[in-house]
C-alpha cells in the first residue's frame, strides 16, 4: 500500500520560512519523479516544483522560482520543500504527488497560512 504523508505546514507570517516534508512508504522511491502542488481555496490544484527521481533536475512554478527549493533523500525516501519570503498568496492546501509513468501517487496535503 501506497502511502505519501506530507508534515511542515502551519500558520506563518509574511516573510517567513516553513520546510515541508513528504515520507513515502510502500513504493520504489528512488525510481519515482516527486512533485510538490498547492491548491487555495476556490482555485485549482497547480503545481509548484518538480524534482527528478535522482534529484538532478529540478523546476519550479513563476510564483516559487527564487524563494522555494524542492530537494530529496532517497535514502530517507523523503521529499522536501523549503519555502522561503512565503506570502499571503502562497496560503493553501499543499500536497506531494508521486510519478512513474502511469503510476501516480497522491498525499493527503498539509495546510500552509501565511498571516501577520
């Protein structure tokens, strides 16, 4: 059984940082591209970054490009985001998804708030 359990989110303040966390359980981690989504309340689900299955490429949304940075340990079979100079706007669902061909993967989210 596939599992993805996504940790980190909370209330932070404009300008602060949080470090998301994705554990994976059940799957061939290292063989799997992972990818880190948001979805805000009354928009769809968009995609923020994405990093290769041995973490040698990595891209990122317009709105995450020079304040997040997804990286991963695939011995620990972890995923993360740190989120740096986060934003009101940046205030939504976060979820990890995982990706081998057709295989996808989706964890259960975390909720970040960005509020002074």
């Amino acid at each position: 059984q596939v599992q993805l359990v996504e940790s980190g989110g909370g209330l932070v303040q404009p300008g602060g940082s949080l470090r998301l966390s994705c554990a994976a359980s059940g799957l061939l981690f290292s063989m799997y591209a992972m990818s880190w989504y948001r979805q805000a309340p009354g928009k769809e689900r968009e995609l923020v970054a994405i990093i290769t299955s041995r973490g040698g490429i990595a891209n990122y949304a317009d709105s995450a490009k020079g304040r997040f940075t997804i990286s991963r340990d695939n011995a620990a079979n972890t995923v993360y985001l740190q989120m740096n100079s986060l934003k009101p706007e940046d205030t939504a669902v976060y979820y990890c998804k995982a990706t081998l061909a057709r295989a996808v993967y989706w964890g259960q989210g975390t909720q970040v708030t960005v509020s002074s």
